[in-house]
C-alpha cells in the first residue's frame, strides 16, 4: 500500500480487523520495522485523539514521528496553480510537500473543509495536492471528505463487540451548535459498507449524506425507528449537503437517550458534547464504547503505518 486516504484503500476489512487484534494484544512486536523513519504530523486543523493515537503508533513500530500545526507555526501554504501570489500565502504545495519528503518518510496531513465550497471541498485539494507533490507516501488524519483512520477503528470495535453474525447497526444525526463536516460519517459508512452488517442511516429531511457514498444503504427519517433492534449506534452530527454547510436543524429531539437506545451499544468518535448529542445516563453507562474506541485509535493507526513501512 503506498497511500492510505480513504476507507477505499483497504483491500479486505475483516483481514485489518484481524491483524488490528494482533497489534492491540503485542503492541511492540514490530518495533524494529520503523527504526531510523520519521513520520511528519501536519495539522491544519486542532486534534487531541488523532494527534495522540497516531503519535503512540509511530511509536510502538520505532518510528521517530515530528509534529507540526501548520496553520500557526508554518508559512501560508498556497494550494492554486498559476496564483500570483501577492497575498496571505508566501509558500507553494509544490515546494512545501517536495521539502517535507526530505525530512519524512511518511506524512500524515489533518485539514478540514471549508464547508461553503462544496466542489472545492470534495476536489480534496489539500489532501491531493500532497499527493501530488510529496515523494512519500500519504496518510489521511482527516481531510474534507473522509476519516479513514477513525472508520478503520470504529470497524474494529464493532467487530471486538459483537456477539452476532451480522449485528444490525446504525449511524445517527444528532445536533449541535454549529455546522460539521461530513467526513466521519463518510467514512463511517463506507466502512460498515465493506463489513457483514445490516446497516442503516437515520437523519432528518434535508440531511443525508452525499448519495454517491451511502449507495444503496437505507436511509430512515425516522429515529426511534432505525434503532429498532439496533445492536450498535453510531452517533455524529453532520451539516447538510444539499443546501451544503448549513445547518438548519436543531431539533433536540433527535439527541440520544437512554431510552432510545435500550440495550444497543453506543459509539462516538469524540469530542461530543454532552446533553446536545448525547445525555450522560449513555455516556456514562456500560452500554458506551466510546473510551474503547478511542483507544483503538492507536492499534488502528500503526495498522496504516505497518502496511506503509511494509511497502517502502
């Protein structure tokens, strides 16, 4: 595997899962595999899980990881080809991926979209663009469209948790107070798309994800509905695509309750906020997974990096 920047570039999820389980039960038995390589963390945007989790994996396979938080510490980074660059950008892609390969044998870049240029947004141009120019290999920390770090993880903890064949899981809307991007969910989907799971997406009117990623999986306007039987659900707020960015809907009666979600196992990505997303009686109850998987950030980042190193 030479890039990992999409749930996409796993070839088949359930042998992940399996070599993901390994790692977690003798974290270090590859230490020797990334001795004298250095991993380059580039955050465009904030992380406390990503940055942390990814750096731990580096880690635990010998690697030497530096970090940077290029929107405060480095130059303007300008991304357009043919700019004349006379404003807030004093550095080019071109030479900026193309120096940070010298120093890296890996790069791992996190940024965010802009959530009001849906075409710039879904191009993926910071994250292609590093593609394009870097002379090592690519690892998506999140980028406009996608977090496939955190689907390959939250398939792993589905797979540790469950006691059925094919256990009925769903991913719900919920609100919060500002608009969100799309690519946990993305993910997320995608993921439970290559797994044996009955899948189902629950959100208001006017907010389901991009058609082209949920494909054929159904989609239920109706909450208490979906969770019908649910196994596991999977809570992330999202802005709208349609009318893209926005966020029209606040509807607090789309928050989780423990009422609502019975014996099903409760998953979030994290950070969520409390009694918006989710009341504390399933935050704080046996039935929340979401401290496991964050944990299962780090087993299923050094996965990513294993296959990488593997292939340099």
């Amino acid at each position: 595997m030479k890039n990992y920047t999409s749930i996409n570039d796993i070839d088949n999820i359930n042998s992940w899962i399996e070599e993901a389980k390994l790692l977690k039960a003798n974290p270090l038995k590859d230490i020797e595999l990334g001795k004298n390589k250095t991993l380059g963390l580039l955050f465009f945007n904030s992380s406390l899980r990503t940055r942390l989790s990814t750096q731990k994996a580096a880690l635990n396979l010998g690697m030497d990881p530096i970090v940077m938080n290029v929107s405060g510490d480095a130059w303007g980074i300008e991304f357009e080809d043919g700019t004349v660059m006379n404003g807030n950008t004093a550095e080019h892609i071109k030479e900026a991926a193309a120096v940070v390969s010298q120093y890296c044998d890996i790069i791992a870049v996190r940024a965010f979209p802009s959530l009001i240029d849906k075409e710039k947004d879904e191009s993926e141009h910071v994250l292609k663009s590093f593609v394009k120019f870097a002379s090592v290999p690519i690892v998506s920390m999140e980028s406009a469209t996608g977090h496939p770090l955190q689907g390959l993880t939250d398939a792993i903890t589905i797979a540790e948790n469950t006691t059925k064949k094919k256990p009925k899981v769903v991913l719900s809307w919920a609100p919060h107070v500002k608009a969100l991007p799309h690519a946990v969910a993305n993910s997320f989907t995608q993921a439970m798309q290559k797994m044996d799971v009955d899948f189902v997406i629950t959100n208001p009117e006017g907010y389901n994800l991009n058609p082209e990623i949920t494909k054929n999986t159904p989609i239920c306007h109706h909450q208490e509905e979906a969770f019908k039987d649910a196994d596991f659900i999977y809570t992330k707020n999202w802005s709208s695509y349609d009318d893209y960015g926005k966020k029209a809907n606040t509807d607090p009666n789309w928050m989780i309750t423990k009422k609502k979600i019975g014996a099903a196992k409760f998953m979030h990505c994290l950070p969520v906020r409390r009694n918006v997303i989710v009341e504390d009686t399933v935050l704080d109850s046996d039935n929340s997974l979401v401290i496991e998987q964050a944990n299962n950030r780090t087993y299923a980042a050094q996965l990513v990096l294993k296959k990488i190193l593997e292939n340099v």
